[in-house]
C-alpha cells in the first residue's frame, strides 16, 4: 500500500485532490508538490468556519495540524453564521436550496476573505462554484448515526424504544431508514447544534433524537455513549449520508501554495471512499434535503459501495444497490479517484434503473425534470 507521502513524491504525476477530477484545473495541483523549504514559515492562514461548537471545534483541529506541520504559521479562524444556521425554525427539506452551511464561507473565499474553508463533508454540495474546489479529504472518523436518550434512561438502543415514540431528526435520509425497522415512530423536527439539541432532549421534548456519532466524540460527549456504544446504529440498519464523519478542505483552484501546505492532512484511504460516495450523490443530484444514503469501503483489496434512496411519504420500501470492484492503493492519487468516482457513478445508475428518480422528483417536489437535473 503506497503512503501519501510517496505518492507525492511521485513528481510526474499530477496532483489532483479535487472531488471531480474532470473539472479539476491541472494548475494548481502541475505546482503543488512538497518543497525542501518551509512553506509555511511567516504563513498566514485564514480559516472560514461555521460558529456552532461543532463547527469552531473542527476548524481548531485544522489549525492545530497545520501548526504541527508546518513551524512558524500563522492560523487564524473566521467564525461566521451561514443561512442553515439562521433558519431554525423550518425543516431543511421545506427551506430548500443546496449549500445551506457552506455559501457564506465560499463567498469568503471567492472574495478572497478567507484562505480556506473547514467543513463536514455531508454538508458539503455536490457542485462547487468555479473557482473553488474540495481538495483534501482528513481522516475520517465514525461514520455512523448514533441514538440518544435523555438523561438517566434506561434504554440502550434502537429496539428498546417504546411503540410509537417520539424521534427527534430533520433528515429525510434517516427517517426513511429507521420507518423501515420501525413504522411505528413518531418523527418530530430537530434544529440546533449539538449542544441546543441534547438540551431539547433532555427537557422531555423527544424520546431519543438521532445524531452523528463523530460530532458526539468531537465535543466531548462520550457520557452520551452508552458502554460497548450500544446506541451506534449499524450501518446495516441505517446507511451514512455520503462523507459523514470526514472534514474536509475548501479552497480557491489559483493557490497551489495553499494546497502544498494542507497536503499531507489528504488522508489517502479515506479520499477514496468520500469521493466514491459523493460521485454517487452527484450523479443523483442529491444534497442534505433528500433521502440518499451512501457508505463505500475498502477492505481486502477490495472497494465496496451501497447506496439507498427512500421515499419521504413512505409509499414504497428503499432502493438499496450495491456493488465491489477489485481496488489495491499502489496507484498516483488521479487514478485511484477515477475508479473510485466511476463505481459511484455505476451504483447511482444502478438505483434509477430501479426507479429511484420517482423518489428523488418526490423529495424535490420536482415532475418530469429528473433528466435535466442530472445534466
């Protein structure tokens, strides 16, 4: 298995990290390799970020490793509140719109305000306006969905909620999933940060609400997993939205210095399957407001990738489609994002030609226009 580090060194190769490589700009990555020098001595760097806990807690990891890496940078972070944060009293599906947390931290850095952008990768949308482009994938941590009961409840998982409780969750995706297991639950609104919602339970408004079990750990929420983490939902009962559980990287396509300095957080491993499961969403033109699910990964030289689609009303089962190719790591990194981008493509299609796009033009609230959204 190559490691990063010697695939940089692998001079002829173009560095592409891009999520797409076909509208990748060849420059930035033909002048972004690692130099003897230190290009990060007297360096400062500017960091868009989100406000909520979350958010400032996953730009100040970033930090941190660039101060690591890189002696005598400077990082500095940019708190600002997107439109998905302001609107907390609709559900993101009603207020429509892609790029809900991310379009004020991009507008920084097309405005050149802000050098980079630190993001969860689930809310990250498929297309990225010109000029910019997703380039380092960081290691991915817990992909999965938790479950979580107030304070001092009994209950350890799943199976343990009472017949018709009430589930606290705004996403489509996981509603979809869970009425599958349990028709019985009663599905009620879930807006905030990590914090505000785990208040909201713990005042009697839900039963259990659900959350991704990375942003729990990041906080500092162990005391919410429950021992031997009975309350992580299996993804074979609920399927991660594509990217869950990996930060990533937004910058401008013109600064290759900027790439150099953020290139050895690229986590190799885990680029792939991101960019997999993305290639997936994109071909399905799917954002944070529609019930697709996808979870690619690698294991005995292989790529494996599942993907489903739900219909909000409930009035069909899941489309569930998978597919595994042969897939070794020795290859430059362009390579291993193609194969991996074509076999998200492939169990996309594989999903429409079972009908998923009558599902997709019902989330959408969309008639006859599925063709020319994928376009």
């Amino acid at each position: 298995m190559a490691s990063f580090q010697s695939l940089l060194q692998r001079k002829s190769q173009p560095k592409c990290q891009a999520m797409n490589l076909e509208e990748c700009p060849k420059t930035i990555w033909a002048a972004a390799s690692i130099s003897e020098a230190n290009p990060g001595a007297g360096k400062t760097v500017r960091i868009a970020t989100r406000k909520s806990p979350l958010a400032m807690w996953q730009a100040e990891f970033i930090q941190s490793e660039l101060e690591r890496l890189w002696k005598g940078i400077k990082v500095e972070l940019q708190p600002m509140s997107t439109r998905g944060d302001k609107i907390l009293d609709s559900p993101l599906a009603k207020v429509g719109g892609k790029g809900l947390f991310v379009k004020e931290l991009e507008t920084a850095l097309l405005e050149r305000r802000s050098d980079i952008a630190v993001h969860s990768t689930k809310d990250v949308p498929m297309e990225l306006p010109d000029g910019l482009v997703l380039g380092i994938i960081c290691k991915r941590h817990d992909p999965c969905d938790a479950i979580v009961f107030p304070k001092g409840s009994t209950l350890k998982c799943l199976d343990d909620l009472p017949q018709g409780a009430r589930v606290g969750t705004s996403s489509l995706r996981r509603q979809c999933q869970l009425l599958l297991k349990r028709p019985d639950l009663k599905f009620l609104e879930l807006r905030g940060n990590v914090n505000t919602r785990l208040a909201k339970l713990d005042s009697g408004d839900y039963d259990a609400i659900i959350l991704a079990a990375a942003g729990l750990k990041r906080l500092g929420f162990s005391d919410r997993m429950l021992p031997g983490e009975t309350n992580i939902i299996d993804p074979n009962a609920m399927l991660p939205a594509a990217g869950q559980g990996a930060l990533s990287i937004e910058l401008r396509t013109d600064d290759p210095v900027m790439m150099e300095l953020l290139m050895p957080l690229h986590h190799i491993p885990d680029a792939v399957t991101v960019v997999c499961e993305r290639a997936m969403n994109r071909r399905l033109s799917g954002g944070c407001q529609v019930p697709i699910s996808g979870f690619a990964q690698l294991k005995d030289g292989t790529l494996r990738m599942e993907a489903r689609v739900g219909s909000v009303t409930g009035k069909g089962p899941l489309i569930i489609k998978h597919k595994t190719i042969p897939f070794t790591l020795d290859k430059p990194w362009p390579e291993l994002q193609k194969e991996a981008e074509a076999l998200g493509v492939q169990v996309a299609d594989m999903l429409l030609s079972d009908g998923a796009q009558e599902y997709l033009d019902e989330a959408y609230g969309l008639q006859d226009v599925g063709v020319a959204r994928r376009q």
